[in-house]
C-alpha cells in the first residue's frame, strides 16, 4: 500500500506515548482502508496517505507517503496534529526534507482580485488570478481563503518543522474563511469564488466580497472537501452558501447519474442559471425570513418518501447549523442510509463567525 505512493517523509518520536500516538491513529483510520499491523510494526492509510511505522527500542520510527507533495503535506500536519493531542507537544517532531525554519505551505497561493461582479442580488461573484493553479482542478473543490486586515502589507502563514502551520499573530492576524471554487481555469490562471453577500455586524468575508477591487491580494490555503460523490442518483440540498458546490457537482457528474437538487434562496431574483440536463432543480424561497430560520430543506426532505429511496442514492448537503442538523437526523435515524452514502455539513451556524466553526459532518 505504501509503497505505491510516490513521495515519502520521516521522522523519528521519542516519547513514552508514541506507541499510544501510533494505535490512535490506527484505530481512527481503520475503515480508511487495508492495514497491515503486527508486533512493533504498522502500516495504515490516513486521509491523504499513508503512514508506516517501527519501533525501534523505546523510539517510533514513523515514515509518511502520498501521491504529491501538497498531499504529503497534509499527511504530515495530520500526524502533528495527533502528537499534539497524544503526547500535548510537536517538539520531537522534525520531518526529513522540511526547512528547519518556517517556509510557505506548498498548498498555499497568493490570489489577486482580477474582476468583480453582482450575479444576482445576493451573490457577488469574484475572479482571482494565480500562478501555479493545477492543483486547485481535483483533489476537492473546498479552499480556505486568508483576510489580511485592510491596507495591512500581508504576512501569510508558513509550515513549521513538525509539519503544522504556523499563523501570523497580533496585528498581522488573518481573518480566515473556507468557501467553493465555483470554477477553475488552469490555463489561464483564474479561478471564480461566489460570495454570498449577507447580514451580520462583523463579517469579513462578505465585506471583502462587496468592496474588493482590482489588484488586491488575498491568500488561499487548499484544495480540500474532497471531490463530487460518485454514485447513480444523488440528492443535493443547499441554501445559498451552497450553490457553488452544487453546481459544479451537477455540472460534472457523468451523463448515467441523475441528480435530485433543493435550493434555499431568499426570492426568485436570487435563481443562477445552472447548467445539468440530468438534474431535477426546485428553488425554494425564504421570502424575506433569515436565513437559517425557514427550515425549507428540511421541509423538502420531508416530502420524499424515505421507503422507496433508490438503493445507490447518495445524499450531499451544505447548509445552516440547524438545517445540518435536522437533515441529518432525517437521512441517519429515519432513513438509515449508511456514512459512505452521505455527506452532510454544516457550511454556516447563526450567530457564530465562520473562523469558529465547530460543526463538521461526524
Ligand atoms: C465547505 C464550505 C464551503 C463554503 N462555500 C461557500 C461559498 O462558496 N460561498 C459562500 O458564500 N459561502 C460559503 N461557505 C460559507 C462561508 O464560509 C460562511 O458563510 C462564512 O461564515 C462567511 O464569512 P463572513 O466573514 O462573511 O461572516 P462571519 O464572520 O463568518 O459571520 C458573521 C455573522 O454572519 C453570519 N453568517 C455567516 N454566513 C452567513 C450566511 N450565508 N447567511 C446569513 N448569515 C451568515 C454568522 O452566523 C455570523 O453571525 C462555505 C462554508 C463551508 C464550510
């Protein structure tokens, strides 16, 4: 398993808990994929890799592989970040070919504001620049995108020794908030993220979104999510966060799947054209209500017979805290549709800013 993978990282671990590090994060990724674990030897997948591990006298012997370096890279982070809450501390941590000081994270890019435009009333649509995009074409369709604060020269976040990202503080703290890359065009270099442009006292991203200009530079750390699920019929639902995604799932999905797709938005003015000839697309209207506070999904999701579900159905959604939640209730307890066919996630919660965000889709 290991072997296929292209490139490779070690370290070694010298701590009374490194074998309890190792079988934690054997025991988490144990549906991940085959393992192979015998007396002081361990070989397991990990989300983005795989992990193989020795131990040699009181010390673990910990060898790390993946496809590409951005991949290696998380692989890394990932075993950091379960020594940091194994053994409390990264600081035996120190990864073969990692620079011994902080150097920029191979997965981030620096984006300029190329072009900025309304496309309905609620969504305002922005076109990056970047070099070095491929990457950011699969391998999911998720990004985190780093604020510096207004008119501050930006200090961008590097990767340390023990394979963590270490963020700029104080003053040249970034404001940082995930969103979809509605579309992507390697050759040229762009890529277009659409901002949902909202309500709320303090928000970052949606101010950025409504008076970003020409030249201006912002970060982006990814890709990650994950690709489109792959399966015959999906059921997609999402309010207006989610639309991105939905639409480049639907827009690429192969001609055999067929897609059942819900769509919260505040009125009709807020419809975007989406292109998908295999999908079947109702937009559902709050009407002025809040958003998060109609409950129209969950409402959608009610009217669908849960005893007559096609066996290979795949259910995505991307919504409010509370809709996330009821929609999950539903698919889980009421439906019983197993984890590998759902992918449900909390894209927002009201009241809470997006840099805080504890909901996920566990
Ligand atoms: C995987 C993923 C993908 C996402 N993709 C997109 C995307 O492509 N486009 C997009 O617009 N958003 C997307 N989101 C949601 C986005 O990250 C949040 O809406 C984020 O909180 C916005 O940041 P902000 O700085 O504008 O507001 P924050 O500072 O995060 O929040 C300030 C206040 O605004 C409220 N708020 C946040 N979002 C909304 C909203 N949509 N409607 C009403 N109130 C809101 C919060 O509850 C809070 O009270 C995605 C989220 C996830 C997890």
């Amino acid at each position: 398993m290991a072997l296929a993978l292209r490139l490779s990282s070690e370290t070694v671990i010298d701590h009374h808990a490194a074998v309890a590090l190792v079988e934690k994060m054997h025991e988490d990724h144990s549906a991940s994929g085959p393992d192979s674990v015998s007396a002081g030897s361990w070989d397991f997948p990990l989300h983005y890799g795989s992990v193989s591990a020795k131990l040699q006298g009181s010390r673990i012997h910990l060898r790390v592989f993946a496809d590409d370096d951005t991949n290696l890279s998380y692989v890394k982070m990932e075993v950091a970040a379960h020594a940091s809450e194994i053994l409390g501390s990264t600081s035996g941590i120190c990864w073969s070919g990692q620079d011994n000081m902080p150097s920029l994270p191979v997965f981030f890019r620096q984006i300029a504001v190329v072009s900025s435009h309304r496309i309905s009333p609620h969504m305002q649509r922005i076109r990056f620049q970047a070099d070095n995009l491929d990457r950011y074409a699969s391998g999911g369709i998720h990004i985190r995108l780093l604020i510096p604060s207004a008119g501050r020269k930006p200090v961008w976040p590097a990767i340390g020794p023990d394979g963590l990202i270490v963020w700029p503080t104080g003053d040249d703290a970034l404001t940082v908030r995930i969103y979809t890359i509605r579309s992507i065009d390697v050759a040229a270099g762009t890529l277009d993220v659409d901002f949902v442009l909202h309500p709320g006292v303090d928000t970052p991203a949606a101010n950025f979104a409504q008076s970003a200009v020409r030249g201006q530079v912002i970060g982006m750390l990814g890709p990650g999510g994950g690709d489109a699920p792959d399966c015959g019929n999906l059921l997609l639902l999402g309010d207006d966060t989610a639309i991105p995604a939905i639409s480049r799932i639907i827009e690429n999905m192969p001609t055999t799947t067929s897609a059942r797709v819900f769509l919260e938005v505040d009125t009709q003015a807020d419809i975007l054209p989406l292109a998908a000839p295999n999908a079947s697309i109702t937009w559902c209207f709050r009407n002025g209500r809040p958003a998060g506070t109609a409950g129209l999904l969950t409402e959608a999701l009610k009217g669908i017979d849960g005893t007559t579900l096609p066996s290979d159905l795949f259910v995505w959604a991307g919504c409010e805290f509370t809709d996330f939640r009821e929609i999950r209730k539903i698919v889980r307890k009421d439906w019983c549709l197993p984890k590998d066919r759902q992918l449900i996630v909390a894209y927002w919660r009201r009241g809470v800013n997006g840099g805080d965000r504890t909901s996920s889709d566990d």
